[in-house]
C-alpha cells in the first residue's frame, strides 16, 4: 500500500562473530568472480577447492593476492585423496604428490589441508598400517609447516566414519594432524553424534557444513549433486553444531556445497543465501548450546527472535482500472464487499470474513511499476505481528532488504522487507487500543464491521509460482525471516512436464504458503512464471467452514469453476468407500478431495483462471486435515491446461 | 555437397511384424495429444495409463472412440495397486474397487489389467494368503470377462522378482491371472533370467519394455524418473526379450517409460522415438532367437544389417565467402592444402593425410540455407560404407528422412539421411575400380595424391554440441542408423553449469563421435548451441602421429592455441610420475594428457575458438588409448570460460 522509494539504509551488520566461511566449489563462476562473490556475501574466510586453482589461469600466489585485496582469508586448501591404506612403493608417491601440494598451500598462504579417507577399491584395510601412514603424513606436514585434517567420506572403502577417523587421528597424536568434520558425512549415514563431545575441541582442525535434502540414493551421487545450505534440506544441522562448540571446537564453520541448481546460478546471490544460512544455523545452534557451562560465551548470530505470532492481514494486487474490474467481479462474487478506500491513493479495500484484499491503482507507487513489469499480480502482503521493529531488524541482520514507502499524512508508516521475487512483506503492529491500519489508512464504508456472515472466513493459503531454481532461496528467506516451518517438497506431473512443490507454514498453522517452480519449460506454472515475467502469484484459497454452501453460493453468483474430469470421480469412489451421496454432491460442484492417514478431510474447489495468469480456490479443512491436496495437483494442472488448450483453440 | 530438395519419398515401411505398443505415460501431453502421438508413431496398439484417463475430459467411451479412430488397439489399462496380501475386510473393499475398474475396462474396450505387486507396509507376507487372494482377482476377473496380469514391482513389500510371482500365479492356476513381466523391474535388480523360458509363453499375459542407464539410487527413484527407450540406456534388453520369445510369448512388448525429460518434451517426437528404439530391440532380439526351434517363423523386424566397415570420408561446413577466409585460413595454418574445386558448385576441397574437409558455399542450396540459420557449421558429413543403398534403406525403414540433393551432369548422385539437427549424412560407396566420389564431382588440383607427409593423419572424432534433452534421441539415431556402440554418458563441470558428455564409435573405432548437451543455461556448450541457433558444431579433433611435431608446425604457422592454466601441470606433475622433460614440453605446448588403467596415453590440445562458435582439437592416441580424454573436458571448458571473458571485456 506503499509507493515510490526502494531504500537502502545502512543495514545493521548481518555480520555474525563467529568465523563463517564456504568452499569455492559452493558457487559457480571462475576463481576470480567465485572470490569477489563470496567477499561480497560478508564472508572473511574460504577455503579453496582444488579444481577452481587448477582452472584458474594465475598462480596460486596470484590468488593469494586477489584473497588479500579482498580481505578474504584462505583458511583451508581440499581435497587431497587417497593418501592411506597403500603399499611402500605407492606410499612414496603420495609423500612425493602431497609435499607438491604443500608447495601449493605456501604459495596461497593457507596452513589446512583436507585430506579424504581413501576411496580405493584396492585400499589395506587394516588400521595399524594405516596409523602408521597418517603418522608419516602428519611429519611431512609438520617439516612443511601444516595441518592435515583427516575426514572420513560417507563413501570411504575403509574409514566412513567420524567415530573411525577419529580413532586413527587419536591412535596417531600427532599435532599436525587434526580430525576434520563435515555434517554431510556423518548426518547422511545417520551415523551417531553422540561421540563428538567427546573429541578435545583443539583435535578438531576443521569443520565443513552442508545440508540436503532426505533422499533414498547412493550417498556418493547424493552428495555430488543434492547439497545444499543449512536450512534449505532436512538435515538435523543445529544438533551436529551444537555439540561441535560443545567439544571445545572454535574453528571456522565453512560450507562446502555441491549442487547442480548451485552451479548453473548466478555466484553473488548463491554466495549471499549461502552467508544467510550460516547465520541461521548459529541462530539455531544457540538455542542448543545456550546454558551449557563454558559455552555461555560463544559469539554466536543472535538476532531478533522470529515473530511468534503472524497472521495474514491483507493481500495486495497492483491493477490497472480493467484489470480491477475484471479482479473486483471475481471478488464480489465470492461475497466480498467494498470496504474502505485509502485516504491518499487509489487503493481499494475489499473483505469477506477475516479475508482481505487490496486493489492498488495508485499511478507512480511501487505497485504500478510492479504492475508494468508483470501485470495484475501479487505485490504486496501485510502480516499482523507483535513487534513490526524487531521483525524488520531481524529480516536486516539477515541480510534482507527492507523497504519504506511514501507516507500521506496522518497515514501509519508500515516497514516491509521484500520478496526474493521482489515483492513486499508489510510487518504491520496492531496492539489493542490503537486505531488499525485499516482505520488509519482507509476510510471505511463500514466501520461497524461486517454484519453478515459470508461463506468464506480466511485466506487459508497462497501459492506462488517461482522461476525453476529459486525454491531454495525462498525456502531460506521464508524461515529466516518470518521463522515458518518447511515441509519436504514433492513432485507433481503436468501435462507438459513436473512441477517441483514446497509447503511452509508457522507453528500454529495462522500462515501457510505453497511454493511451485516447474522443472520444465512448458508446465502451467513455467507459462505462468512466463506471464508475469519472472515472478508470479499461481492462486489465493480461501478457507470455508461449509464449503457446498459456499461453492454454491459462488456458482449461482456466476463464478466460473474449474471443470473437473468425472473419471476423477469414479476413481474417488475406487479409492474411498465415500457414501454415493457426498460423491454426487462433490462431482455436481467440481470438488476435489483429499484424505489423510488420521481421516482428516480436505475438501477444495478451483476457479478458472481469472486473465490467463491466475486463479482462486476455496477450501475446507475437516479433522485437522494439514496439507494441501498435493494427490489433486496433477488433476487440476491437467484441467488447467484442457483450458488453456481450448482458449488457444477459439483465438 | 548436394543442394535443394528434401525429399520425402514414400518411405518403406517401418512397420514391425510383432505387436508393438507404448503406455501412455511414457510421452508428454493431454491424453488426445498423446493418442494422436502415438498412432502418428507407426504405433497401434496403447496402454492406457489410469492417471492419464483421470485427467481426462471425457467418458471411457469417448476415450474408446478416439482410439477406434485411430486404429489404436487398447491392450492394457494400468495399473492396480494392492489388492493382495491383506486382512478380510480390506479384500471386500478391493474387489469392490477392481469392479469399478472392470467397468471402466469395459468402456474402454480392453480387457487386460495390470496388477502390481502389492507396496503396503502392512502386506501380509504370506504366499498361501497371497494365492487364495489372488484366486478371488483371477475369480473377478473372469467374472467380468478379463484377465488379470499380475507384476512383481522391484521394490514390492513381499513379492519384488517375476520369479515369485510366476510361483504365485503358478499356484493360483487360474486362466484369467497371468504373469506381466517388466525389464524395468527385473533388470534393474539382476534378477536372474534364466527362469523366464521356464514359463509357459501363453501363461505370460503382458510384456513392459524399459530401458535405463545403470544408476546407484533407490530403484523406486530411478524407475520413476530415468527410465528411457530400448537402445538408450544400459540394460541387455535383447537378452530380456529374446528369452520371453524363446518362452513362447507372442503378445505385445509395450514400452512404459517414466523419463522426466520426455514428460517435458514434444509427443510426436518422443513417440516416433519410442517406435523406432522397439525396431532396434525386435532387430537386436532377432540375431538372439535366430536358429532356436520354433522361433525361426518369428516375425521381427529385420532390415539390412548395419554397415560392417565405416570412415568419414569427409566434413562438410557451409561456409560464405568471409567465414570461408577465415576457415581456409585455420585449416592452412594446420597444413591442409586445397586439393580440388567441385564441377558445378562453389564448393572446395581441403585435404591433409586422410582428413578432408569441404566448404559450402554455394547460393540456393541446402548448405546456404544451413549457413542462413545456423552460420558458419558443419552441415554434412559423408561416410565411405560398403553399400550405401542398404544403409539408406535401413535408416528408411527406421524412419528416418533420406535426403536427394541437386546433381550436376556426370555427378555422382549420393543418397543422405538427416540427423536429428537436420544435417546430412552422406551414404557414399567406394569400390575400387571405380573413379571416387572427389574424382567424379571435382576438379582435383593434385591427381596423383598428396605427395608430402603432414602431421595430421586423419579425423580422430567430431564433437557435437546439443540443445538439452536431445541426447537420447540421438543416441537412438546413431544406433540403429550406423549401429554405433555408446559409452555411459558421463557430466562434466563448467563454471557455469554442468555438461553431459557422451562417447560413440563402431567397432574398429574407425568413427568416432561425441555428444554434449548442458544441463544448464550458461554453460560454454549452451552458448555454442544458442549461436548455432538450436545445432552446432562444437570441434573437429584430428589425429597425429607426433603431436609435438604436430603443435610445433602449426604454432609456427600462426594457429592460435588454447591457453592451458599453469596450475594444471602442477597437479598432472602430482597426479602422474611423468618425467620432468615431458611435462615441460606438455606445458609449453598448452597439451593436455590423460592416462587409461593400461597405461595408454592421450595427449591433446585445443585452439582458440574461431567465431566464437567452434574450434578444433589435435590429438595423438598411444598405447590404445579409447577415450577422449575426459578428466581433462572442465580444464577446457574453463579455459574458454576465461577466454569469452576477455573478449567480451575487450568488446
């Protein structure tokens, strides 16, 4: 509801105390650009991964130089493979191959090396000779002045533990050979962490962070290609950290992330969620180590909580005047009402029950430039909340950009932070006792309240369609900002193609957003995307409390619904033993349905799509039914796309 | 060297004798388009695929009728889920459930049923349970006039191998349960083959064909997503189905295929492709049933035998007369002379040691109209066979488009087929006695051959450039076109992204080929593809016998070398005990290397690109060396990185 000026104030620092560092590997781009992004991010330290110096046309000294300009410190080189479990002859040659690589690291003004437990198929599994040989490089690290940390690899022939590793690095008690750690390893082959509280801190010589999300495939081809930030997979990570400072350890936490989406992005903005995802890792690893004698000193990110309370209080659509009246008929047939006109713009207010909406016309605001760039769409939503400052600082500290608005007099000045996509999340106090915003902003045709009660009493969620690739920059803006909870995506089939899909939501279910991003080119969502030029609401759904009533309200109103396959039906009657009665009365109003293993219930009902771009459901939730009728999603984009394929026939 | 028509003769029949028949879920579409799709393919027979009835508009009746129109036989619908293995009141439900489905089998007008193995957590793993219930199926079935084909899923709770289940149907005994047996599901598991010529071929009631490539994930995960056609993955298929036959089976082999990229890409295309892979696995199953008792009056699909002997005998490029300059200007510098000039065209000939390269640039042709899309590219290539006019036909009857250019008098009429990016192959015969194909159609400057030794011996292999998602199509077109061997496909890193790469040659490796597609969007590959407008060359690599003589010359010359980072001979010094001399030479001449298990060597450098749209290779083999030096692709990849930085800086 605000317009005109994108600010950028000076943001309190996002810096966190702790030494927070990524691989080169992490981000795509040559050495040189993967540097300046990963300096730019807030990062101080980085670890070099062998690849990117052997690609990169310069010596090592020179990128020594590029790091210091940068103020970057070069605190790890990786990987070296294969040292241990040889024979002599092969052992000699790796003395030989691994003093070159100390060359290397002197060069680049680094003192870690990584070295990976052997892989080889042929690898002496036996642990003494093996002690023996991590002893021999602990004296060659030493005579170069260096510290080899040992990791065991999720994937190792011999050594795949940390628990392993650390009793070959123990057995050795050498000091220039340290354990290394890497959450990855250890969390994929749900191997114990019990044990790492165990380990002297100062035995820790490195610790590499990943995250991912839970798949059933082999842990190599999982790693190589499936990693991602803290926060963004379903990894248990703050539980790995914790007993990681718990140990004493005070060393540096370095992503080290290997991901297909990763190394097709653009470097700044990976590098950018990557620093944001340690923040929110410390956040969350506070919380465990807080109380625990000795750790009450750690330097960890602490910024504002996430707000503990958050409901929807408006959507805002930018419009022009024919895509208002186009948006308005829709809404009026849904039963909602004109409510308010703004003081100062040309804004709109329209509710039903606990529903808002607002049609922001305003010429020369933030939301015309959003309707030029993308037509009638999603620009804004405001969330009630306690404390609209702290959740604006927190938002800050991570690192989000937080917008201010031109103000009319006597109007609220209502702080927002913006969307990846670039669109407005207005953090909005109402305490009781003062006038709400609405009251403030908005002259009200009715300030008694509504007096009839509608069918419909909430949005019940939104769902957003996303370009391919930026789920996982939503899914960290979405916890570290407003604290939701993820759900594991799922894949869903369109005609022409998958549509990659995320639910979040708070804890007490107030909020609840979808996310979708196709994988294809030629799925609903990639046209919708396409439509609105890179950014794009997919729907709103409104919650009812009977929805038959109001599907038929809505109907005899003239709301054109989605045309639902009556095959749809028999196989319903297949799968449910649903009395022939509530059949007939879904399959008469084209609505869908979903039950959960508890008999929870979900009944849903889609619209046309309003202007080829977007579309409104209405649901209702029985038995505390929590999902989103992910089984029907492939039975709605196939209607969908009859449709779109019946308009391109009649144009 | 031909121009002007394509030609689109009346194509002898691909038709296969055998019964031939794909599920609809294995191509992209609303069911009518895939219907369509597929009776377009040469396809006449389907399998319905029940997610695809669902979402479909229209009664089964409707879908029935579409199908007769189409002269498509509905041989399946598919699939049931767990009906077996359950407690008294679940079995009520799931016969009250496959009666509605017997009903919609009716409508349709089929009457075979695909039951899978049951998945429920649950399942009771009771075989004597299992028969009775699968007895009150074959009960039902019969009752409603069908036949229940009973499938072992490879990840099913209790029965995963078509072993078990052929002891369940077995023991069931009953003429309306059959054995439905899928390569996905038993190939995927090595399950042993040995006992499918135990069953009785009329006990078998429905046969799946899947390929895939050899995966380390989940079975469930890989057959949801990267099953592929016959021919394009790494499955022994011809194994699979020749012992079905051998069984005594004559009922349709169906592909079902669940490919995300298919899903994702146009139906006409996939389908011919899926048609086409079924030709090849009747072909390659035939050479496998051939001369067992019974199986001689096997109607397979029989076309004339790929070429046993096959050379490039030349490169085609459409050129005009700047790009030409600069081309002939590359080629000079590596020691190709002009050896002739065509008769009737403003075409040229360039040749050194066995290599021959011809430029195109004559006006109206089909060359011209290649350079007007695609610019500067390799728009033909032509292959010396031992009959030509077989290969045309084989590659007619495969379905492919065979191409008749414009001849000039006394010319030589050369039959062509086009690849899947419309470029042309030659089918060219050389007989001795006979004047050759340069003989007859020009002029040549040199009659006698080439009268000095150059460095370049020949053309070691041409890689090719592709858009996303061709690579299974052309790995088809080369098989059953040229009946090459492809390698496993293999991903290489860019810095923007990742490459799939993949190798092909025939057997005595006189033709060697190699296919990359990005996976991304900013890759060096893609960019390549972009400029070529949807095809490209991506570089020609010629063989030496001494490529330090060789790299010598042609610096000497001018020819400008892709620069290889310093950093790289480092880690190869780390890598290998190479003695100090050869890697100060390697390093001088910006030469890669990549050394084989046997001790084979590869030794290799790149150019600069030329146009910013290809380059060229110089390569020396040792030891029998087979690859293509692959460790080394990111090293390059990275390296043109860094040099499309400059220029674009500098521009």
């Amino acid at each position: 509801m605000q317009s005109d000026t994108l600010c950028h104030p000076d943001v309190p620092s996002a810096r966190s105390i702790a030494t927070v560092s990524i691989a080169t590997v992490s981000i795509s781009g040559t050495l040189a650009e993967k540097l300046r992004a990963i300096h730019a991010a807030g990062f101080r330290c980085v670890e070099i991964f062998e690849n990117d110096l052997l690609y990169y046309d310069g010596t090592p000294g020179d990128v020594r130089r590029i790091a210091d300009d940068l103020d970057l410190k070069i605190v790890l080189y990786q990987p070296f493979r294969d040292f241990e479990g040889v024979g002599a002859e092969r052992l000699a040659r790796n003395v030989e191959r691994i003093k070159r690589k100390f060359d290397v690291m002197h060069a680049l003004g680094t003192d870690r090396l990584l070295v990976c437990s052997s892989v080889l198929p042929d690898t002496v599994c036996d642990d003494g000779l093996i002690v023996e040989q991590l002893g021999v490089l602990a004296e060659q690290a030493q005579a170069a002045g260096v510290t080899a940390c040992y990791e065991a690899l999720a994937w190792g022939r011999h050594v795949n533990s940390y628990r392993h590793a650390w009793r070959l690095v123990r057995a050795v008690d050498h000091p220039n050979l340290t354990l290394a750690l890497d959450s990855f390893h250890t969390l994929s082959i749900d191997d114990p962490l019990d044990e790492i509280e165990t380990i002297p801190g100062e035995r820790i010589g490195f610790v590499q962070i990943a995250d991912a999300p839970r798949m059933n495939m082999d842990v190599l081809e999982w790693s190589r290609h499936y990693r991602c930030f803290p926060g963004q997979g379903d990894f248990a990570l703050a539980e790995f950290t914790s007993r990681i400072l718990r140990a004493g350890y005070r060393g540096p936490l370095s992503l080290e992330v290997f991901n297909d989406g990763f190394r097709g992005a653009p470097p700044a903005a990976t590098a950018a969620d990557g620093y944001r995802s340690l923040l929110l890792l410390e956040e969350q690893t506070r919380a465990l180590t807080a109380g625990v004698a000795g750790n009450e000193e750690l330097p960890l990110f602490a910024p504002p909580a996430a707000p503990a309370r958050l409901t929807t209080q408006f959507l805002e659509f930018a419009v022009d005047a024919a895509s208002r009246t186009r948006l308005v008929g829709w809404l009026e047939k849904l039963g909602f009402r004109r409510a308010g006109q703004h003081r100062s713009k040309d804004v709109t207010l329209y509710q039903h029950g606990a529903a808002a909406i607002v049609l922001n016309a305003e010429p020369d605001s933030f939301a015309s430039s959003f309707f030029q760039q993308h037509g009638l769409s999603l620009c804004a939503a405001a969330f009630r909340l306690d404390d609209a400052d702290l959740a604006l600082e927190r938002a800050a500290r991570f690192g989000y950009v937080p917008f201010t608005g031109r103000v009319g007099p006597d109007e609220r000045v209502v702080p927002a932070v913006r969307s990846p996509d670039g669109s407005l999340n207005y953090l909005v106090n109402e305490r009781s006792g003062q006038p709400t915003l609405f009251e403030a902003d908005f002259v009200l045709t009715d300030v008694d309240g509504p007096s009839e009660v509608g069918p419909l009493i909430d949005i019940d969620h939104v769902c957003l369609a996303l370009p391919m690739g930026s789920l996982d920059s939503w899914t960290l803006f979405l916890k570290a900002v407003f604290g939701l909870q993820a759900s594991s995506s799922v894949v869903v089939p369109d005609p022409y193609g998958l549509v990659r899909s995320r639910a979040f939501c708070n804890r007490d279910r107030s909020l609840r957003l979808v996310l979708n991003a196709s994988v294809d080119r030629h799925t609903a969502v990639a046209e919708a995307v396409q439509a609105y030029h890179g950014t794009g609401l997919n729907h709103v759904a409104f919650g009812a409390n009977d929805i038959f009533r109001a599907v038929a309200q809505f109907e005899q109103a003239g709301l054109p619904l989605l045309r639902i396959p009556r095959n749809y039906y028999e196989d319903l009657a297949a799968r449910y033993a649903l009395p022939e009665s509530l059949l007939s009365r879904l399959r008469a109003h084209h609505l869908l349905y979903d039950r959960d293993e508890n008999g929870g219930e979900f009944l849903h009902a889609y619209t046309e799509t309003l202007d080829k771009r977007f579309f409104l459901e209405i649901v209702e939730r029985r038995g505390g039914y929590d999902g989103y009728g992910a089984p029907n999603a492939a039975v709605r984009l196939a209607a969908q796309t009859r449709r779109r394929r019946e308009d391109a026939a009649m144009s």
